[in-house]
C-alpha cells in the first residue's frame, strides 16, 4: 500500500480519458423477482447510474422462503447472489440484480427487533459482484399467541399496521394443520384465528407479521431507500480504473480506548475501494469519533 493508504489498481482503465457518460447508461440488468420489486428498485437505479431494469420472473423461492427466523447475514448475502444469478441465466443478460431480507432480534440491542435488507448486483462482463446492506430498527417484525380477536390481539395488530401490512396466521406450537398467508381481510384474519387456535394443542393460534415485501410497506419502503443506495454507489467510478461501484468495501475493528489506548471492538477505519480492481484508501469513522469510551474496553471495563 503507497501513501495514504491508497492502493494502485491492478486492472487496467476501462476507457482512457472517460467522458459524461455512464459505463452503464442504457445498460440492461436483469432483476429477479415475481412480486413487483422493480416499482422499488428500478427508478433509483435509473436516475443514478442509467441501469435499465428488467424483470426476470423467475422462482426465487426454489433458494428457500422467507421464515422469519435470527438473521444470518453470510446466508442472506450467499442467497441474494444466487437469486440474481438466476435472473441473469433466465435472461441470458451479464448483469443481475436481486434483494434479499431477514429479520430477527437486533444483533446489538437484543430486545429490539432489526431488519437488515441485502440488494445484490453482479456484473460479469467488468467483474463486479457487490452487496449493498441496510440495517434498520424501522421494521414490524413481531408475533403473537391468541386465542381470539381480543383487546391484546386487536393492539398487537395496530402496532404491525395491519390491515396495511398482512399477517399470517398458523396452528401455535405446530408445523402442519391450517396456515393462512398474507391476510388482510379481518373477517378472513377471525375465522383463522378460530380454526388455527382449534387445531392447537394449547388453544391458541399464531399470528405473524407477514414479512414478504410486496405485502409489507415498510419493508417497500426500506428496498427503495437500499435501491438509492445502490444506484449512488453504482454512479461514483473508481478513480484508478474507471468502473462503477467505488464505495465502502469493510469496517475494521480496534478503535483505540480514550484512557488506555488499548484497540477494542469498535469500528476504527473504513475502506473504501473499488471491487473491481482492489484500488482502496483507509478512511477514519464518518462520524468522526477517533476513541473509544472506557466502557466499551476490555482492560479498563472488563
Ligand atoms: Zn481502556
Ligand atoms: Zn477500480
């Protein structure tokens, strides 16, 4: 690494020179979805990097459907790839897109739950295959045991945004037996209740948040923000080779302790580089905290 932290790229430019135009103004990429993520994700990546979204329907449940289980961050990223490169193959096309999700307590603040939504792009013509993340407490992931539209229940549906935002209804405590899917209708969600607690062992039924996307608008809401993201990322061109995506590669530990200097667990840098040709600088936190509270340190508060 030279001075500065920069690194040289080891691939060569894209073009010599470069020009007001975009590498992927026009471009086609293919988005893998069967429940109408392009209305999310298509018009940011539009505007920002000229991407020309194109829906591949294919069945991206084959990788696995949404459970609702702790998120598993190394797995959601693995599957939001191979969604898209399933879009990818089904269209024939070098570029793919595909968002993936999961929900579950907050992986620092146990009691709360987070929802962390993923949005893969992979380029194969340049190379570039990138995971955007978005961490946020703003989701409705919760669930309930009830054995009737009572009070609780009727609270418990308020806070999650129902009818906004569907819910599920299954047998509590069973895996088979009655399972209703995106319910919005309360009539429909009363008889559920009644024929899910009915065929439970305890009486009860289970409501769940229904977390696929086009039935939950928070997680809408959370997928064009992500999709902004991306399209803000894929516009800024490395300096060293000229290909799209330069942006944030890791966050690396060891923030020093403001009394004892020792590294904690704490972000200290960010690099920042392209995933193309591995050109990258170290940047100090962005929110500009240089050390760490005695608190947060293994020697001063062990
Ligand atoms: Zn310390
Ligand atoms: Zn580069």
């Amino acid at each position: 690494m030279g001075p500065g932290g920069v690194r040289a790229g080891r691939r060569a430019p894209l073009r010599a020179g470069g020009g007001p135009r975009h590498p992927y103004a026009g471009a086609a990429v293919a988005l893998a979805t069967m429940h109408g993520k392009q209305r999310l994700i298509a018009p940011a990546l539009q505007a920002t990097a000229g991407l020309r979204v194109v829906v591949a329907a294919v069945d991206t449940d084959a990788l696995g459907t949404f459970t609702g289980e702790v998120p598993r961050p190394g797995t959601a990223r693995h599957t939001a790839l191979a969604k898209a490169r399933l879009g990818m193959r089904a269209l024939d096309l070098p570029r793919g897109l595909a968002s993936e999700g999961s929900f579950g307590p907050h992986p620092e603040l146990v009691l709360i739950p987070a929802g962390i939504e993923l949005l893969a792009f992979i380029d194969d013509e340049l190379g570039i295959e990138l995971v955007e993340q978005r961490s946020s407490e703003r989701t409705n992931f919760a669930h309930i045991e009830t054995r009737a539209s009572d009070r609780r229940t009727l609270a418990f549906l308020e806070r999650v945004g129902f009818p906004s935002h569907a819910v599920v209804v299954r047998v509590n405590g069973a895996h088979d037996g009655p399972l209703f899917k995106g319910v919005t209708d309360v009539s429909l969600l009363e008889r559920a209740i009644r024929q899910c607690a009915a065929a439970s062992g305890d009486g009860r039924a289970r409501l769940e948040t229904d977390m696929r996307a086009h039935l939950n608008p928070t997680r809408m809401g959370e997928i064009a923000a992500l999709a902004a993201q991306l399209g803000e990322r894929l516009a800024r061109l490395c300096p060293a080779c000229g290909a799209p995506g330069h942006g944030l590669l890791e966050r690396q530990r060891g923030l020093p302790c403001c009394h004892c200097a020792q590294p904690t667990e704490l972000v200290a840098h960010e690099l920042h580089g392209c995933v193309r040709c591995g050109h990258s600088e170290r940047r100090p936190r962005a929110d500009g905290l240089r050390c760490a509270d005695p608190g947060c340190c293994g020697h001063c508060n062990p």
